[in-house]
C-alpha cells in the first residue's frame, strides 16, 4: 500500500481502515498536564534539527517548551521505560520511571477491600505481578514489532512519513486525551495500517497504586476516546500500563475490555533523550528476532526517535527483519 523499498514479501497485516491522512496535529504532545502550549506545525518541524549524533538535541527542547529531560521526574507522560522488560513474562517489576523506584508495589492498595482473602473471583492483589504480558512478535522468526507510545503528539506525523518511506507496520499504544486531541492522527495511523493499543487516559503512575475504579476508568475511557477518535470503531487488542506497571489486577480490567497486556523487549529509553547514537545502538545491540521495540512519538521533544528511527529503519531491513504487530 505504501511503497516500499525493502523487500517485497512483506506479510500485509493491516488494518484496513477508512480515513483520511490527516496530519499530525497541532497541539502538544501528551502529559501535557495543563500547558498545552500548543506547538504548532512548526513546532514539531525542528524535531530532526541536524543530525544531531548525541546529547545535542537534548539541549534544544524544540518544541514544546515542555518539560525536558526532566519530564520523568514531574512525568507529563512519565515514559515507559523499563529496565527489566527482557526478564520474564512476569517481571512487571519497577518498569516505570517514576521517583520512587523501590516502593513500586509496597502501598498496598485498598483496590479490593473485600476480596483480599476472600477467594472472591475479581482480582488477585494488585501486588501480583501480570502474567500475560505479551513480549513478542505475532509471526515470530525474523521478525521485530515497533512500538510507538504515548502520543499522538506532534512528532508523530514524522514518524508516520519514515515508517511509510520504509513500508513499516507499527503499534501506537496511544494516551486517551492525546487521540482525542488529535483525532486526525489517528485516523492516519489506522489509514496507513497500523493499529492501535490503549495507554490510559492520561498515563498515570504508578498504575498499580491506584484505586481499583480509577485502573478501570483509566483504561476503559481510554479505548472509548482512542474508538471515538479514530471515528471507525477500530479493533484494539492490546492495552500498555504506563511505565509497564501491569499487575494481575490491571491484567485482568484489560482483558475484560478484551485487550491484552503489551509489554516489551527492547527499552532505547529514547524518552530521556539519551543522544540519538544511544537510541540506535541499544537497538540494534538488544533486539532479537520476534522481539518488541520500545519508542515514542509523543510525551515530549521526540527528534532523538526521529533521527533515531531514521537509522534503524534501514537497519532493520539490511538486517533482513520483516516488521510485524504484537501478538494477540
Ligand atoms: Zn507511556
């Protein structure tokens, strides 16, 4: 559908999909707690400055003058970095970024006030860790699943163009507020055959701490703003915790709403803005064939993915990767 300079044979999982090819919008990429300052077009325009090997862009938060490096810390979208994705199926550990990295899980949530011991059906402890985060690809073998999270934002329309360019599918795990302000990007995505997966309402974190009721709203209001964006009741099969933080109990609210849990293989932590040389290097050190690439289109300045993706596409297709959805 696209032209496509890699190989030919590539599977054509896509979605098909209505819509038009709106562009990225307008406004700030997500997080954005109050200060949508909205950064036009022109704003997410800088985000390939130069190629800006490292640090460089870092320093020139371009658009947004939102939250830079920092953002983890005051978290606009705090990302969802995880170190220890790779570990097991379960490992849900203390994915995310937020400040308390030790005390992830130690509150004990009120969540379930009956249920603890009870051997009520609803959930386990919000202690327990997930079980079935998904960390592969759905066809496996030489294959890699690009993920892209916490947008739509205003760099995503870049990312849009590069994927094309190389004839890439990828999965948009995108934040509620961020589809519903910009709905034309999402439609784009869909347009261009790519899917879609939940990423809460507003990227909350620690996930896990929250109550049970909130987890819900979190992530059913999500799916319904991103369905409603969209404008054609897309199928979303995947839902992502913010930071990774799945827990039995959020494990379970996605797949009441019929999504599973998305976690990763490979974290470039290209939200921390850690040089676009960085951003590759981890890639292309870390990734095995059937594994899930961790990135952003939105949550901040994202010209390090930019730049970035624009030296892994080519890569992976030298590398021979075919790209591929999550499992499902
Ligand atoms: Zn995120």
């Amino acid at each position: 559908m696209v032209k496509s300079r890699i190989p030919a044979p590539r599977r054509s999982l896509l979605l098909g999909a209505s819509a038009l090819l709106g562009t990225s919008a307008l406004l700030v990429a997500c997080g954005a707690q109050g200060s949508p300052s909205a950064a036009g077009d022109a704003a997410h325009r800088p985000a390939v400055p130069s190629a800006s090997t490292t640090g460089a862009a870092g320093g020139t938060p371009s658009v947004a003058a939102r939250p830079t490096p920092g953002e983890g810390t005051e978290t606009p979208t705090a990302p969802d970095r995880t170190p220890e994705p790779s570990a097991s199926s379960t490992a849900p550990a203390s994915p995310h970024a937020s400040p308390t990295p030790s005390a992830p899980r130690t509150t004990a949530v009120p969540s379930q006030p009956s249920g603890s011991t009870a051997a009520t059906p609803p959930q386990p402890s919000s202690h327990a860790p997930a079980t079935g985060v998904l960390r592969h690809t759905a066809s496996g073998g030489r294959t890699v699943a690009l993920t892209f999270d916490d947008g739509p934002g205003p760099a995503t329309g870049q990312v849009l163009d590069l994927l094309a360019q190389y004839g890439a599918k990828a999965t948009f795990c995108e934040i509620g507020d961020n589809a519903k302000t910009r709905p034309a990007a999402v439609q784009r995505i869909l347009a261009e055959g790519h899917r879609l997966c939940d990423h809460t309402v507003d990227h909350p974190q620690p996930m896990h701490t929250r109550p049970h009721e909130q987890q819900v709203a979190e992530i059913a209001d999500a799916k319904s703003m991103i369905e409603n964006a969209a404008g054609n009741s897309p199928t979303i099969t995947w839902w992502r915790a913010p930071g990774g933080d799945f827990t039995a109990e959020n494990e379970r609210i996605g797949a009441d709403l019929g999504m599973k849990s998305l976690g990763w293989t490979v974290d470039p932590r290209d939200w921390s803005r850690p040089g676009v040389q960085a951003i590759v290097s981890n890639v292309q050190q870390n990734l095995r064939p059937g594994g899930v690439v961790l990135m952003h289109d939105g949550g901040g300045d994202r010209s390090q993915t930019v730049a970035a993706l624009k030296q892994l596409l080519p890569w992976l297709v030298a590398q021979g990767y075919a790209f591929d959805f999550p499992q499902s």
